[in-house]
C-alpha cells in the first residue's frame, strides 16, 4: 500500500490487515477490534498480536 507513495495511515493499514485475514484468525481479529483502541495501534503491534496467536496454534 505504501509503495504506491500514498499517504496511508498506520490506522488504514492495520484495518486492512484485519480486514483481509483468513477466516482461521477471525476471532483474533475480533477480539484486537474489542480490546484494542485501533485508531492508535501501530503496525508492529498488530504484527506482533498475530505473531503470538500464530505460535500458539502451531503449537497445539
């Protein structure tokens, strides 16, 4: 999104992470939605939600 050299918010970019999620994290894209004040969250946090959610499936 960013190399198209648009001014794109961190807040335009974490909805359209959340948005495009496979169906397997759409309880973790719910539950960030919930708990998180989403116009303030950065990438990297996401990132790293999603990271740790991942690990922990993986090692089920």
């Amino acid at each position: 999104l960013r190399s198209c050299k648009d001014k794109i918010s961190d807040e335009q970019v974490v909805d359209k992470i959340l948005r495009t999620l496979p169906p397997r994290f759409d309880h973790v894209a719910v539950a960030i939605e919930e708990s998180r004040n989403l116009d303030i969250m950065e990438i990297e946090e996401l990132q790293n939600s999603l990271e740790a959610h991942e690990m922990r499936i993986n090692e089920r």
